[in-house]
C-alpha cells in the first residue's frame, strides 16, 4: 500500500508542534531564525494573511509544514528576471526527524540511480 502524503490547513493547535521543529538541529540550517517564524504562523490570519500554512501529514501522522504565497506580496529580490505577477514562493521543512532521515536515505538512493554525472 503506498504511502498518502496530504496537506491540510495548519491550524492554532499546530503552532506547539510548529515550534518545536523549529528548534530540531536539521531545520535550524535552513530556517535560522526560529522567532520570525513564529510570528509569521501566530499572526497569519491578519498581518500575514496573504501566506498559506499548511501541515503536511504522511499516513495520518504529522511530519512537515509547508506554505506558498504569491512572490509579489513578499517583499523578496530574488526574481531575477522571471515575471513576479503569477509566480509563487513555496516553503517547506520536514520536521519530523525520522521522517527526514528516511527521506534522504530515498532521495540519496534516487541520485544514485537516476544521476547523470
């Protein structure tokens, strides 16, 4: 039976669970700012309304967190030369550490067999 990877709208009592991860040795290199976060998810029905938080859930079990909002409302410069009106930003950690070790353990396996070099 395979595996069902969902989204689902984050809700108020996934905030804990959020911040936890945010804390995790495997997220902090990537998002290293835990607190600007956390304000972003306590304040995204007003202030950050524009942004869409989502929980991502692997077989029921929550493992990730997600959110994607047009690149225009975000006040970034790395566009280059790619239009802003229709393209979007997406983020996106797996917080669950034995979810993403067994991740990288398949997507090492996927450049093993799929690499080109």
């Amino acid at each position: 039976m395979a595996n069902k990877l969902r989204l689902r709208e984050m809700e108020d009592i996934d905030i804990i669970l959020f911040k936890k991860w945010l804390y995790e040795d495997h997220i902090t290199r990537w998002y290293p700012d835990p607190l600007a976060w956390i304000h972003e998810i306590e304040n995204r029905h007003d202030e950050f309304f524009w942004i869409h938080h989502f929980i991502v859930t692997l077989d029921q079990k929550d493992i990730g967190f997600c959110q994607f909002y047009e690149y225009k409302h975000g006040g970034e410069s790395w566009h280059g030369d790619v239009q802003m009106e229709g393209t979007y930003s997406i983020d996106y950690l797996i917080g669950d550490k034995n979810s993403a070790d067994q991740n990288n353990i398949q997507f090492a396996q996927w450049r093993k067999d799929y690499s080109t070099a």
